[in-house]
C-alpha cells in the first residue's frame, strides 16, 4: 500500500491504516454507491472523513498504475492547493493506494471532517430557505473569486459545495475534488462554469447579476450565456439517461 501522509498528521498514520483495512466493517457510512463510499471515523479526539474509490476497470487498472494519477492522489494534492490559495475545502490529510505489480486497485482520501450547515443542493431543494438570495450571491463572489485565482472546478455541482452560516457571513467549501484545472479561464470558460448549478431560471438570474457586479460585464451577456449553457447541459444530461434506458431495457425494473 502506498501512503502519503501531511506531516500535521504523522501521529495518526497508524490509526488511518488501521481504519482502511477495516473500512468494509468499521466507519459510520455518509455516503455509499456502485462508484465510492464515504465514512466517518473517529481517531485520536478527531473526526475524519475516508472516502473508498472503487477498483476501476482493467483497462484503468493499468493506466492509474503507470500513467495517471489516482482520484485519491488528485483529491489530496488539489485539497493542499486550494488551502493555499485560500479557499475553502476540509482539511487534507492523507493518501492511500493499494496496488500490485502491474494493476491499480482501490485507493483512499483522508480529510479532516467538516461540519456545516447546508449545501448547495439543500439550498436549490428549498428556495424559500432563509437568506437563499444573499447565500447565492455570496456563493456566486466565491465562485468568482475561484476564477480569478485560476481555478476551474471541472465538477461545480449542487451537492459538491459545503455552506457554513453564521450571523450573516457564509463560507464555502469544496468537496469532492478530483477533477479540477488551475490555469487562466476565458470568460465563456467561467461562465460555462455554471452550467450544473441550478434549473431555475431565477436562480441563473441572480447569478449573473452577482458576477456582473463582480467582473463589470454585461449582465445580459453573462445571463444569455449562463441560462442557454444550463439549458444545453440539462438537454445533454436527460438525453443520456433515456439513452441508457433504452440500452439497459433488458434489465429487471
């Protein structure tokens, strides 16, 4: 097993190891699916999140074997990147791969446990949740500022984005964060950026207002192309679900 460890937390290399070889029996579950699962663990005082990414397939085997770094590796280093630049995420802690001589298997991502009050998606389940315009424009500054800062988060989507309110001040954090880039956006880039946040017009609205204020673009310009870039991603995404239904009919309902 190959392990990457921060040096804040050498102290509990043993219990993580620990923890992931008993990972399938121990742990409380948050999350669970064909793909990964996440637990929480309790270990010397603290809690840690330990998401299991599931073994891929052989072909990927190979290539996250000799080619590719793992969404595990990625999670880590990404996490350690953004707390650099200063935006929000759990705290990362560790790695880990188990792996043969010439095949990848499964791997780990340890961070440190958050807690917070909503995410992104509760706020688009309710609109009418308390404050849901300013938490949005908030949101919509925080978004802009990962622009600024190079910053392109490949999977900004409702669920992947942890709220923390208090008195009126909200902080953002970003989970989930294997597929990121850091590097100049284009404007249409940013703005494409928002394509999986909301189905609501509404929504959309009060976001491209926001980072109309912030950029000091047109606010019609970012609207035309964050509404019609939704549009096409939702197009995209329920005609790959009925594509699938159609290929998968065979299966038992």
């Amino acid at each position: 097993m190959d392990i990457k460890i921060s040096d804040k937390f050498l102290a509990f290399k043993d219990d993580i190891e620990n923890c992931i070889n008993n990972f399938s029996v121990s742990g409380t579950l948050l999350s669970g699916g064909d793909r990964n699962s996440l637990k929480t663990f309790k270990v010397k005082g603290k809690v840690l999140n330990i998401k299991s990414f599931k073994i891929p397939n052989l072909v990927n085997q190979v290539v996250y074997k000799f080619f590719r770094k793992s969404k595990a590796q990625r999670s880590f280093e990404y996490a350690s990147k953004l707390m650099a630049l200063n935006v929000g995420t759990p705290q990362p802690i560790a790695y880990y791969e188990k792996t043969t001589s010439f095949l990848f298997k499964n791997s780990y991502y340890v961070s440190e446990h958050l807690d917070y009050d909503i995410t992104y998606r509760e706020l688009m389940l309710n609109l009418d949740y308390p404050n849901n315009e300013k938490i949005l424009r908030a949101f919509t500054r925080f978004t802009y500022n990962l622009h600024k800062k190079g910053i392109n988060f490949l999977d900004h989507s409702p669920g992947n984005t942890l709220i923390q309110i208090n008195n009126g001040d909200y902080k953002f954090y970003l989970v989930d964060l294997n597929r990121m880039e850091f590097k100049h956006m284009s404007f249409n880039t940013r703005i494409r950026n928002f394509e999986r946040l909301s189905v609501h017009e509404s929504v959309v609205r009060i976001m491209s207002d926001e980072y109309a204020k912030c950029s000091g673009e047109d606010f019609q310009k970012i609207f035309n192309l964050m509404w019609s870039s939704t549009q096409k991603f939702q197009d995209k995404f329920y005609r790959k679900i009925r594509l699938k239904k159609k290929l998968l009919f065979w299966r038992k309902k």
